[in-house]
C-alpha cells in the first residue's frame, strides 16, 4: 500500500511522493489501494513531514479498514485505476480486539465487549500501540493537523464523528465561521451559506426541509403523481394534511376502510406516531399527516421490518446521488398481528430503534459479524436472506434505487433554486439522507420519511461497523480541500471581494477556465468544447466516483435518459416538479445550461475509459448483498472506569444531607444533575422491572408537564384495550427517554462556573454523584425541597408561575409520588384522570398475560 502526496508548491507546479505503507502480501485476492490526500500550500513539505505521515496512514489503516480515509481537494484527478474492488471479508490471525468505551456502554445499554477483524497483516505489538495511544497522538502527524484544518459542530451527535475526525488530524473549533468542514444536525442559517468560502464544506443544502418534512415531501411527490403520472410516482402510501384535508380523509376512508396511522410533521425517531382504525378518533389540535397503513409489511420470523438506506447527494445541479452498499434493517420486537386489537401496540407496528430498544425482549447482536442476529440486521443480510427464500433480491433493490432517484426529483427544483441563491460554491454543500422504506410482502418498496440528519449514534458493534465505514467513506468521497492557514487568509480575503450578493454560480469562461490537456491514449476525448465551470463539475464527478469506496453511483447512470429523461427539462436539465406556463422554462433568464447532459455525455456517451464495469446494473447491485469489510472498531477514548460503592455512597449521603440541614443549597445545575441522574435510574429501573404504579405516576407528570415530549393519544381511551405489560413499560420508558435528551440539553446551560456563597462545594458534590444509589438521590432531593420551599430542578428561582412546593412524603419512592404535584396544571388542557382507565389491570392480568414477543425456534436468535 501506498500513500501518495500531491503537494501544491505554487499554483501550477505539483510534486508527487510515494511513500510506502504496510505490506499487503497476505491481502489475497484483492488489490493495493491508496490514500490521496492532496494539500495546497505556499511551502515546500520536507522530508520529515513526509516520515510523520508515513506512521500516522499506518495507524489510520489499522483503525479504518472501509475505505481510502483521506482529504482531497478538488483540484487535479490522480492517477490510479478507478475501479473500486468491492472489498471482502477476510479473517486474519492477528486479529484486534477493541471495546467499546464504559461512557458509550452507559449511554446506549449496551456493555458487551466485540472482537473486530482487520484486513491488514499487522503485528499484536502494534495494534497495542494504536489503540493504547490517546486521541490526539493519532492524528498529531497528519496533513491535517500540520495544515490546521479545522472543523465545527452544530447540534448533532459527536461521539462517532469527532473520533474520526480527530484520527484524521481535523481540529474542532468554535468560531462563527473559521472552519473547514461545517456538521451539523439542523437546517443551515442562509448567512452562513451566503459567506462560505470555496474550501469550506457543510453538509446541508439550503431548503432540505423539502425532502426531510414529512408533508413537504408527500406534497411534492403528489405534485409529480398529478404532473407525470400515478404510475411513475408511485412511492408513498395514500396520505393527508390535516386538518386542512380532513374532508378529503373522510371521503377516502369510507371508500377504502382500514388502519391509518398518523405522524407528526416535523418529527423522527417514532415520536407522536400512533395507528386509529377511524378518522374521528385523530385530534385536530396539531397539523399532522395522516397515511394509509401498509397491512401487509415484509417479516421476517413474523416481526415487522423496516429499512434505513444512506443516500449521498453531492449535487444538485447537475445531480449526483449515491447510494451506500450497506443499510441497517430494523425489526419490531412484537410478533406483528393484524387484528385491530393491538394497534396500540408501537413494538409491533413501528420498527424505530429508539421505541423497540426500551422493551425487554429486544436483542442486540454482540458481535459486529452476526448481521442477522437480534433486532438490528444489515441490508446485506436480508438480502442474502430473501434470496435463499427465492425472492428477486435484484429487482428489489432497482425499485428502491427508483424509489430514491424519484423522491429527490421531486423536490430538486426548490433546492437547485435556493442553491443559485445563497450558496457561492457549487461544491460548498454535500448532504447525507437517511431514507425510511418499508418493504410489502409483494416486496414492493415504500418510501416512509426521509431524515435529514441520519442518527450517527453507535449503540452495538453493528452500528460502529457500519456507521464508521459510512462516515470514512462519505468524507472521502466528498473531499476535504486542504489549504495552509496563510492560503486560506489570502484567498478569505479574496473571495469577499469577489462574492456577489446574489451568490449565483458563476459561469464566465474567461475568469475560471482550466485548459485541460488532451490525452492521447486510446478511447478518451477532449474536452477543450467544455466551458471552465463544465470542466470542474466533469473533473469532481469522476474524482468522487474514483473515491466513493462503499458509495454506488445511482445518478446518474448509463441509462440515465432514457429512464429519467422525460422527468428533466429539455433545456437546463432541471427536474421538472411544477407545470410550464406558456413555454417558460425554470429560470431561463437566469442561465442556460444543462449540466445533468453535460455530464451524462461526456461519462457514457463518450469518454469509453469511464465507462467501467461497476456502472453496470448486474454488477452494481450485486454490491448490495456482500458483506460489509470488518475493520477494526474505533477506538474511543477510555474515561476513568469508577466503581460505585454502596458504603462511600452512603458516606456521601450524609455529608450532602447534613450540609443541606445546616443552611447549604444546590445551585441550580447540581439540582437538574440530581434529578436527571435519579430520572434515569428510574427509566432504568421500568425498563427492567416494571410496576404499574410508577408508570402511572410518570405518565402523569409528563402529561402535566407538556412541552415537546406528549403520551401518545390512545393513552387517553385505553379502556377496551387489553395492555401487554412489557410493551407498555416500553411506551412508559419511550417517553421518560425522550423528555430525558431534552432536560439533559437544557441542563447545559446552567453549568456553574465558580463556587456560589451558601451553596454545596462542587467538587465535594461531584464525589457524592459518582456514588450515589437511586435511594441517595431520592434523599437530597426529597430533604432540599422540604427544607428550602424551592423545587431548581424544574423551574428557575427567579421564575413566574411557580406553583407552591407540595409536601414529600417521606419512604421509599416517596419523592416519586410527589413529582406530579410538582407540576403547575394551570392551562394544560388535557385531563389526567382519562389516564386512569389505562391501568386497571388487576394484578393477576399483570402477571399472567404472555407477551407476543415469542421467540422463533430457529437458528436466528431474536
């Protein structure tokens, strides 16, 4: 293996190194690869530079098996063979065993430890050394740290990401906008889009919300059912606004009873969702879509499933998509039953992780090479799976690839325009999808939401296997250019200068021309005819295509026009979503091009030597059923492993106590730290041990607490249903999780700073909650508030309306008792009595009834 250095000395003078890796003798069967990292800079690169990246690409290898892991810049194209090998699995004696740390364990219930292969011939002593070493040691001689390339987050999920980021060398920063690499979990601000720079990268396009809501996405699918047809648009189930279209609803449903289910429209991970076999028993009081319900879903051993594909879009005009090789396949933890009696039931009509994952008979797989294994497989694995069954595996996966290409067409236009808008740089913006499908057991493909930002969070060896191969490859894929901080300066300044304040693409031909060299060898052209800005979306396509590692090319393709043809302008390209009035065309005035045949011409039409193998339909979907590589897991840094004593617990409870009875107070951040560590041995605690008077309890208080996190609406006329006792705990527990993430969000904003005057030592309470036991939790909690009259942990000392502080019954779980007093119900509309009715379940059915959660007596292990 080797690492090759495209260092730019200049503007126009490139060097190129070799310099050699690991050996690759016992990779049988598979070809050498190579990391491309290609670096602009002012300065030479010495040779000492060079042996610090020669050891730092080793250990990068030895931790990242699932790609090239490299930066590159969108500069020239390297010379290497782009036919990408799909990798195998291969076991390897000299096998590394990493585990997942003690913090990622706590936070996902998970505490197994997993062996993980790696593909390299390397020695125990330096596998030892890798994983021994601390996180910034990994990337400290890497081109990427020696360049300060930096980067930022913004709400989204850290763990996974900013290990890999850090292994590569990128440093995190906190600036407004001095970064190179933007994530985040949210939709992007137009002022920061409008004041990118062309090296700096973020992964959202403006107006995303056009494919990720859910009613703007049924709406502009609908559009193109009117305007090109049912039949060619035919992707998502029957569905409605409401309330704006409930006449509508009703009118469908007395045509064609049966289930709907009902989803809020701007939500994800299964919140709000619940099914109603009427339209009448769906409340008005929020705007919500309302979907006909697929009766008939794919099982497998007779659980529901579902799928999570990834979809990279690296454009939109022309439009690029790729599809990741490897998806995640999640299955209910209820047997599924169609009678209409358990439609209450999420753990069997919805297959999201964040439901299932609370109720106790989900399984998670413990090792990164069982696939189907659990409640959690790969999209491999059901594939291998459905083809032993006899089931066309390579029809499928073209109508989900339809599916996809489909979807994006019909929210393209909005983007492309807010793109011409606000965004400088047509490489500023890449976007990673997460698309929902279900599969009917016609194995017709369904389209349920598109998620904006796809959950990176690693909850088993599966997840990291997947997930970091993902993330490895889609940086990899998009490119990272690497500027020194003198370039960058230069070229800030540069650019604010020449940013128009419309931030339309440019296309003069005269100001970003690059007179591309005709290649003489046999089957290529010129592209002389090309204008500049051509050119560079010519040149970055086919660099991704030769970086996407376990990304296939699904947009375009070599049959591209003739399937999709019809759906694009004949003029820009444009996909067409809104009829023409009077023979305009979408933005004509603005600028004529259309790069979609642009480039469709110059990859298949032309240029022979791109026209490659794994372009081919057969050999692109056969991609889809082999498995994953298994490289090794990731490293996370280990935090100091603390056992809790019962005894210093103890110890700690009185000190805390005693402090508390001579006049000390909690400030307000160690109070929301008690009660959402106390908040969470009770999740803990229902999860495994449910009891029906504290679910009723919670189920109470979150009721009255409100805000984002809502029972779901069958809560209120439960009745007639006949409760499961274990997938009720899950509901219980579903909710408690989701109004923990938020408390835990807003406890942030109250870490204290300094020790305040009359309040409890910092350090002296940090020691009493690393031991403390629910029990001691319960006890400063329950002695604070009866002594101080003040409940900090729900409202702000200063705030208004605070509702005076009932009186704790002393006992066990007698702060418990007490939380829903605690709670102001003074304009909640919703009455807590029609809760009641949910829990008169006499004791007897509480211990008798058999869950439907049976496990299958096959090899698979649910």
């Amino acid at each position: 293996m080797e690492a090759t250095l495209l260092c730019r000395n200049g503007e126009n003078d490139i060097s190129s190194l070799s310099l050699p890796l690991c050996s690759n003798e016992d990779l049988s069967g598979s070809k050498q690869r190579k990391i491309y990292v290609s670096i602009r800079n002012s300065v030479n690169i010495n040779q000492t530079e060079n042996s610090d990246f020669q050891s730092t690409a080793k250990k990068m290898n030895k931790q990242y098996s699932s790609s090239d892991t490299s930066m590159s810049s969108e500069g020239e194209e390297p010379t290497r063979n782009i036919k990408n090998k799909f990798r195998t699995l291969k076991k390897n004696p000299n096998d590394i065993h990493t585990n997942l740390v003690e913090d990622v364990s706590k936070e996902s219930c998970y505490d197994s430890t997993t062996p993980a292969k790696s593909t390299t011939n390397i020695s125990a002593s330096e596998e030892d050394e890798c994983v021994t070493e601390d996180d910034e040691e990994c990337g400290i001689a890497m081109p990427a740290y020696k360049l300060k390339i930096t980067y930022k987050f913004i709400q989204t999920e850290t763990k996974l990401l900013r290990k890999i980021f850090d292994v590569h060398g990128l440093r995190e920063v906190e600036g407004d906008n001095n970064f190179n690499l933007l994530w985040t979990g949210v939709h992007m601000k137009l002022d920061i889009l409008r004041n990118l720079a062309p090296y700096q990268r973020v992964n959202h396009f403006p107006r995303s919300y056009e494919l990720t809501r859910k009613d703007r996405l049924y709406k502009n699918i609908e559009r193109m059912q009117h305007l090109r047809g049912m039949k060619h648009f035919d992707i998502v189930p029957q569905s409605f606004i409401l309330p704006l279209e409930s006449r509508d609803l009703i009118i469908a449903h007395n045509k064609h009873r049966g289930p709907w289910i009902v989803k809020p429209a701007a939500s994800s991970r299964g919140r709000g969702i619940f099914i109603v076999n009427s339209p009448d028993q769906i409340p008005q009081d929020e705007q919500v879509l309302v979907s006909k319900y697929i009766v008939d879903p794919l099982c497998i051993d007779g659980h529901k499933c579902d799928l999570r594909v990834y979809v990279l879009v690296t454009s939109f005009d022309p439009l690029i998509i790729y599809l990741y090789k490897e998806g995640i396949v999640r299955l209910a933890t209820v047997r599924y039953d169609r009678n209409a009696d358990n439609l209450w039931n999420p753990c069997m009509h919805l297959c999201n992780y964040s439901i299932n994952k609370y109720h106790s008979d989900y399984i998670r797989s413990s090792d990164a090479q069982d696939e189907d294994v659990g409640h959690k497989w790969t999209l491999s694995a059901l594939l291998r799976h459905l083809k032993i069954q006899g089931c066309d595996t390579h029809q499928l996966m073209l109508n989900i690839e339809d599916l996809i290409i489909k979807a994006i067409l019909a929210c393209a236009q909005t983007i492309i325009s807010a793109c011409r808008m606000f965004v400088p740089n047509g490489n500023n913006c890449f976007e990673l999808y997460g698309f929902d499908i279900l599969i009917d057991n016609s194995l017709k493909p369904w389209l349920l939401e598109v998620n904006l930002s796809p959950s990176m969070g690693v909850d088993s060896p599966l997840d990291t296997k997947v997930k970091a191969c993902l993330i490895a490859d889609l940086l990899t894929c998009v490119g990272i250019p690497a500027y020194s901080p003198e370039v960058r300066s230069h070229y800030d300044s540069k650019w604010s200068r020449f940013r128009s304040s419309s931030c339309q693409r440019s296309i003069n031909v005269t100001s970003v021309s690059y007179k591309i060299k005709k290649n003489k060898k046999k089957g290529s052209v010129s592209t002389d005819h090309l204008t500049g800005e051509e050119q560079r979306i010519l040149r970055n396509a086919r660099l991704q295509y030769s970086r996407r590692g376990g990304f296939e090319r699904i947009f375009p393709t070599a049959d591209l026009m003739q399937r999709y043809g019809n759906f694009l302008d004949s003029t820009n390209g444009i996909p067409i979503s809104t009829p023409n009035v009077q023979g305009q065309t979408f933005q004509t005035l603005i600028m004529q091009h259309n790069y979609n045949q642009m480039l469709h011409s110059n990859l298949y039409c032309q240029d022979t030597s791109y026209t490659i193998d794994d372009s081919l339909e057969k050999n692109r979907i056969k991609q889809y059923e082999r498995a994953l590589e298994n490289g090794s897991e990731i490293p996370f840094a280990k935090k100091p492993a603390v056992e809790k004593s019962e005894e210093e617990g103890r110890r700690q409870r009185k000190l805390m106590l005693k402090k508390i009875g001579t006049g000390s107070e909690l400030t307000q951040f160690q109070a929301r730290q008690t009660f959402s560590l106390y908040l969470e041995s009770v999740l803990k605690r229902i999860t495994q041990d449910p009891r029906d008077n504290h679910e009723k309890i919670i189920l109470k208080f979150l009721n009255k607490f409100g805000g984002s996190v809502k029972p779901p609406v069958l809560f209120r006329n439960t009745q007639s249903i006949k409760v499961i006792s274990k997938a009720r705990s899950a509901m219980v527990a579903k909710l408690l999780g989701d109004f923990l993430e938020n408390y835990k969000r807003d406890t942030e904003a109250y870490v204290d700073s300094f020790d305040h005057f009359g309040m409890i030592p910092s350090s002296a309470y940090h020691q009493f909650l690393t031991h403390a036991q629910e029990s001691d939790l319960e006890a400063v909690l329950t002695l604070h508030t009866n002594v101080t009259g003040i409940m900090p942990f729900l409202y702000n000392r200063c705030g208004l309306s605070v509702p005076p502080t009932p009186p704790i019954p002393s006992g066990l779980h007698g702060f418990l008792r007490a939380l829903p007093s605690m709670v102001s119900s003074s304009g909640v509309a919703r009455e807590v009595s029609k809760y009641d009715g949910y829990f008169k379940n006499n004791d007897k059915d509480y211990e008798n009834v058999q869950d439907a959660s049976i496990r299958p007596k096959s090899s698979r292990r649910f």
